[in-house]
C-alpha cells in the first residue's frame, strides 16, 4: 500500500514541478514586457499561481490513480508500458502547450485559449505571425522540453513502478487509492467553497503580466473549452429588465437637426482603409508614419478614438457592424449570427451604393471573414490572395499593402466604376513579423508602419489627380492597436485600444479635429447619418456628433471591459471579479457593466 501512496503524491507533485519549470520560463523569457522581474515576483508568480496547479495536476492524476488501483491484479511491466502511453501523450501536450504560449504571449498579451482553433481552421495564416527561425526554434524547443520532462518521469515514476509489489491487503489498498483519487476533486474544485475553480483566484497584484504569469497555461485552454455557449446568461451584473432599461438610456440617440455636417454631399464615394495594428501613438507620429499624420491636419480626426478589441475578426465586426466586440469569443467564429447582423455596406447597398468591394492581400477565409463579407455584407466582390501573381506574394501573409494597394487604385482607375462606391481595404504588412521590403527603422513593427504608410501617401497623391477626387470621402482606421508596443502598457489601458480614425478626400468640407469619444462600434452610426441613411438597426452604434448623445469609448481586453470618457474611466475584469481602474465619475461602473451585459444578452439573441 505505502508503495501506491508514496507513487500516487509522486506523480501529483510531478505535474506540479512541470509547471513551475514552465511558468519560471514563461516569467523570465517575457519579462521585458513589463520591465523586467525580480526574483520575489517569480516567487508570488507560483505561490499564488499554485491553485490551478493544483486544480490541473488533480485533473491529470485522476487517470493514473485509478491505474494504480488495476496495478494491484496486473504486472508492473504491464502498467510500466500503459503509464508509458499516458505520460507520453501527456507530456507532450503539456510541452506543446507551454512553449507556444510563452511564444505567442508577447504578440497577444494573453494566454492563448480555445479560439486559437479557429484560427488554426489556416495554419498558413495562423503561423504567419512567426519567422522560420521562430518556428524551428519554437519545435525543437518543444521535442526538447517534452524529451526533459519525459525522462524525469521515467526516473522518478516509472521506476517506482516497476518495483511494485502485490500489496498485504488488497481489499485495503485498492479503497485507499480510490478514496485518494476521489479526493483530487478538492484541489481540482478548489475547495468545497461556493465558488469553484478559476483562472482569477491566482490573480494577486495589480501588475497585469504578474497575474498572467501566475495562471497556469494548461487549465486557461482547458477552461475556456468548457465556458458555456449559453451566451444570454453569462456576466449578468443585474436583473435583465434594469439591464435593457439602462441600456437604452445609454445609448439614446435623441434627434437633433443641428448636428455638423461634415461632407460636401451625402452621396460620396467611399474607400475604407482598415490598417492593420495602427496605433495611435505610431500613426500619428509625423517621423513614422507622415503621411497619416499629415492626413490628420488635412482632413478630420477623431482624437478621442478606440478598439473595441485586440485582434482583427473582432475588429472587422465592430467597424463595419457597429458591433462591440466580446472578450471571450468572436462573433465572427459564428456564421449563423453574424448573417443578421447589420453592415455599414448593406445599408449603404440599400441606400443605392450597389458597386461593393472587399480587398486583402491575404486569405479572405480566415477567420471566417469571407463568410461575414458575403453574408452579412452583401459584398460579391472579394479580391484576396489568389487573384494576385505569385511573383506579389512576398510575405507569408500574402501580397504587401503596396502590391493591395496599387491593385486598388488600377481597378479604381481603369475599370468602370458604378457610382457611388463603397470599397474596404485591409491591410496586413504591419502584422507580425512584420516582413516589408524596405528598412527605414530599426524596430520592425514601425518599420512596417512607415511602409504602409508610404504606401498611402503614394495612393492618395495619384487619387487626388483624378476626377474620383472630388466625390471621394477617405476613412482611415485601425483594426486594433498594437498590443506589444510600446513595452511596459498593461494591456488592459486605453492607450492599448486608443487608434486613429481620419476622414480625409474631396468629399470633406472643412479639417478639423472632433474631441468626442467613441470607438469602433460608433463610426456606422457616425457615418451613416452624414449620408442620412438610417442606423437604428445598429442597437449599439452611437452619432459621435449628437451633442445631445452619451459621448463614451467602449472595449474589451481578455476577458474584461472598460468605459473611458471625458470624466473619467473604469476598467473591470471579470477573471478577478473586480474593478482594477477606476478615476472621475463612479457611475461609469454601472454604465460599463449594463453596456457589457447587453453584449452578452444580444450575443445569445443571435
């Protein structure tokens, strides 16, 4: 008996000493995102990270503890070789998934969780993000983590396997191993608390990457595999009917027949340029990126501008939707709902706009996207990665935005335009890795952005000599901002989320600069009324030049929101249940919650 106790806390332990290995790793190796460590911070990192250690080991000795029940009536070369089996299989998802997210961290600024496997629906795309020496290094690094840990298993587990023995009492022993594995349900739960195990419990200091570093990467995926898809009853802050109430206060659009007119007509031709990771910050530094910061003085800019989210389907969804974006999935990943969803195209196609296209340089089914321009857009005119020449797919992304973009101006220019026009144009040279044929700076994310934007500044100089000019309205904004420049930005900030929004082109009266905020969600409405074209399908879409309307930007990190206006700012995460920021007027908290709340509830309306 003493023989199976003594392996079965071996192996529970074993786990537990895996992923201390991994998270050291993980705090050192993405330590600079934040500063720099210190050795007390890798100390809290796994004292405090050691609940979903726990939780997790628990899972993964289940199994074996009732394989040493069954070693009792078999042969220990027998089990050796299904312990084998198990801890092979084991190892290795433990290797492959520590490695990758200590890789993918810095770009995401999360641990990676179960909606990498849309993504990985184009490996191609999915791993584009990374060099081949990242990758070479990323697989050898896994073989060899995997080879390490799994020989610590055969020299400290398997050999106490087979020197078991045939317990004294059988009938004792194998009721003493059962009951042990039985109570891995506490360590697994968490305790026999009400509330049950999370990633938030580890979360212990307001240094965001400290709490991440401290959460265990293994439970993170495993955890929100099981997160409900009952989306309508998650994050219920308050009953639904005060909910709903709220809400619509909120987001009340009052009429008012003095809003500014910002266009010359209410019929231009629009082109949509969708820049891939512009921050603010960088887009509109005059030493990066010129052109766009010369374009924020000719035309108009909304200062006060933000993400709704952190990558590009959520993104697409919130500009071009006026759909805020949810922190624990992405619409887009469901064709069924994003099909009712209301489009800035589609009503302009029902205003009369019917010439529709879409541009991206690379593979328009990832992520779903062709579906979301189809369907929901109504866009039949989709120019992505194979309708350019080999020759123009440099990168592993696809053609380069100069390659997109003249492609964009030569239909624009040589083949008969219907008008009035709507085009979108996404970009991608300034996405990880940032591979651009030119080197005009030493960091490559704004050296990618200076190439983009010299590529604007080439499209806009030839636009303006043609007649398309006058009749053109030019809309500049970002997907997301960068989420790993500049370092030491929790990501959880609104300088994360603050990106550039730029209205630009000979259908623009007058430059000036708009000082409201809003976010991503609030361009359809902002646009569509300049062309008087109805908006109220888009429920949380906002007129940013209502002076009569609630002024607010809106956004949601990994798996947490925040509210940000001229009088102050909240920041609530939902994995510590608990406001992390907060500053000026203390209603924003119930504001935040309610507008969050409704996300949900629409969500799960789908």
């Amino acid at each position: 008996m003493r023989q199976r106790i003594l392996l079965f806390i071996t192996i529970f332990f074993y786990f537990i000493l895996i992923f201390f290995i991994g998270k050291v790793a993980f705090s050192l190796l993405n330590s600079s995102i934040d500063g720099g460590i210190a050795f007390s911070d890798i100390f809290n990192v796994l004292y405090h990270g050691l609940p979903l250690d726990l939780s997790m080991s628990g899972y993964l000795t289940a199994i074996p503890g009732f394989m040493l029940i069954a070693s009792i009536w078999f042969k220990p070369s027998v089990m050796a070789k299904v312990f084998n089996v198990y801890f092979c299989v084991i190892l290795s998802l433990i290797a492959v998934i520590t490695v990758v997210d200590i890789v993918v961290y810095p770009y995401w600024g999360f641990h990676f969780d179960s909606s990498v496997f849309l993504y990985l629906q184009k490996p191609k795309e999915t791993f584009a993000s990374a060099s081949f020496i990242q990758i070479l290094l990323g697989f050898f690094t896994t073989i060899a983590f995997s080879v390490v840990i799994y020989i610590g298993y055969v020299y400290i587990i398997r050999k106490q396997i087979l020197r078991l023995t045939v317990p004294k009492s059988i009938w004792k022993t194998g009721v003493v191993l059962f009951l042990l594995t039985g109570a891995l349900f506490l360590p697994i739960r968490g305790g026999v608390t009400v509330s049950t195990m999370n990633v938030g419990k580890v979360y212990f200091t307001d240094q965001m990457f400290l709490n991440h570093a401290a959460i265990n990467p293994q439970f993170n995926l495993m955890y929100s595999f099981f997160k409900s898809d009952n989306f309508a009853s998650q994050y219920q802050f308050y009953p639904k009917e005060e909910a709903v109430q709220i809400f619509e206060q909120l987001n009340y659009q009052p009429h008012n027949d003095s809003i500014s007119e910002l266009l010359n007509t209410d019929r231009p031709n629009i082109i949509l340029f969708i820049l891939e990771s512009f921050s603010a910050d960088v887009a509109l530094d005059s030493v990066v990126a010129p052109n766009m910061s010369r374009f924020a003085k000719e035309g108009i800019l909304f200062d006060h501008f933000y993400a709704n989210s952190f990558r590009t389907d959520r993104g697409l969804v919130s500009i071009l939707s006026g759909y805020p974006a949810h922190p624990t999935t992405a619409i887009m990943k469901y064709p069924q709902k994003t099909e009712n969803l209301p489009t800035i195209p589609k009503a302009l196609k029902d205003a009369g706009y019917d010439n529709l296209s879409f541009y991206y340089g690379g593979d328009a089914d990832f992520a779903n996207m062709r579906s979301y321009f189809m369907g929901a857009c109504s866009i039949k005119d989709v120019v992505s990665d194979k309708d350019f020449p080999l020759s123009e797919r440099m990168t592993k992304w696809g053609a380069p935005d100069r390659y997109l973009i003249e492609r964009v101006y030569h239909d624009l220019t040589t083949k008969d335009q219907k008008n009035p026009f709507f085009k979108t144009i996404l970009t991608l040279s300034s996405h990880e890795p940032f591979d651009v044929p030119v080197t005009k700076f030493d960091h490559p994310f704004l050296n990618a952005v200076s190439y983009t934007d010299e590529c604007l500044g080439n499209f806009i100089e030839q636009l303006k000599a043609t007649e398309l000019w006058e009749n053109t309205l030019i809309i500049f904004v970002a997907d997301h901002a960068m989420q790993s420049y500049p370092q030491g930005v929790n990501n959880s900030e609104p300088q994360r989320f603050h990106i550039p929004l730029v209205w630009i082109g000979g259908a623009v009266k007058e430059p000036q600069v708009i000082s409201d905020y809003g976010s991503q969600n609030d361009l359809a409405a902002t646009l569509l009324s300049q062309l008087k074209v109805n908006h109220t399908e888009f429920k949380f879409s906002k007129n940013m030049l209502n002076i009569n309307a609630r002024k607010f930007a809106f956004y949601s990190y990994v798996n947490g929101f925040c509210m940000t206006d001229s009088t102050g700012t909240v920041t609530y995460d939902n994995d510590q249940r608990n406001i992390i920021h907060q500053s000026g007027d203390p209603n924003l908290e119930k504001e935040a919650k309610v507008f969050f709340q409704n996300m949900y509830l629409d969500l799960g309306s789908r």
